[in-house]
C-alpha cells in the first residue's frame, strides 16, 4: 500500500509541475503577443485579431493557475485559526475541514464544468476573427476545475495524515 501512496503522490506532482510549465509557457506567449501588439501599433500597422488570440492563453493562464495555486497550497486564505488558536491539533482539524469544503465545492462546480464543455463541444463555436474553435478556450475550464478537485483532495489526505502524525505525537489535546 505503501508503494502506492508513494506513486500516487509523484504521479501528483508530475501533474502539478506540467500544470505550472504550461502556466509558464501561457504566460511569456501572452507577453510576447502583447509586445508585438505594441510594436505594431507604435508602428501603424495594428494585427489584426491579435485581441482575440489573446483570449485563449488568458483563459488557459486563470484555469490552471488556480490548479497550479491548489498544488501549491499558495491560494488565498484568511488563516484565522491559525492566528488565534496555537494548538496544532485544532489548526489541523480547520485545515482539513476547510479543504473537505474546497473539494466539495469544486466537484460541485466541475458537474457545470463538464457540461458546459460537453455543450461547447456540440456545437462546435468558433471565433469570430481567426475562427479559432472555441472549445480550445471553454473545455480548459473543466480541466482546470478538475485538476483543482485533484490536488485539493490530495491535500485534504496530506492534512489528514499530518493530523494523524500530530495525534501520535501527542501533540494538541
């Protein structure tokens, strides 16, 4: 079992550091169309429907950057508890219940997600100005919402197991 824990969490990671390099790889073509745009435009000679090609990084860059946010546990969060209570039991016991929210919320959202690629998918819409189809754009959002599931699931069982470790301790009461 433990062979498998082990597998699981490097397949995780794997997963997370794709998420990240197509992140980064979204991020400097978005800064590069952006420069051209600039140029051309200081220039006179505006391209046309680079706007709209823009749209399609941008949604990839906000879907998996908020799964990059979630693999990395570096999304926004109050952390009150943390700030009031210094027992390490309770702050365990917060996170976990705060990532069981996160997950089913995200499952929740990932059913409209799914359905929503489905229907874009069916109706085969594409771009107005470069007729790009628009499923390259809209069933990011399902991959992106799915990956954030995955890796807050993931981390609701790193908690659990952290939470496990602090009671064998015999830390908190």
């Amino acid at each position: 079992m433990k062979s498998f824990g082990a597998a699981y969490w490097k397949g995780i990671t794997v997963i997370g550091r794709i998420c990240e390099y197509i992140c980064a790889f979204m991020g400097m073509g978005m800064v590069v169309l952006v420069t051209v745009q600039v140029i051309l435009r200081a220039l006179n000679m505006p391209l046309f429907g680079i706007e709209e090609l823009l749209t399609f990084p941008t949604i990839w860059l906000y879907f998996l950057g908020g799964a990059c946010a979630s693999f990395t546990n570096s999304h926004i969060e109050c952390g009150l508890v943390g700030a009031v209570c210094k027992n390490p039991r309770t702050v365990a016991i917060s996170r976990i219940v705060s990532n069981i929210l996160a997950s089913i919320l995200a499952v929740y959202v990932l059913k409209w997600a799914w359905e929503y690629s489905k229907y874009s998918i069916k109706i085969g819409k594409v771009s107005a100005i470069l007729h790009i189809p628009m499923p390259v754009g809209e069933v990011v959002m399902f991959v992106g919402l799915l990956l954030m599931a995955l890796f807050t699931v993931s981390e609701t069982v790193r908690n659990i197991f952290h939470l496990k470790d602090i009671a064998r301790e015999g830390g908190g009461a």
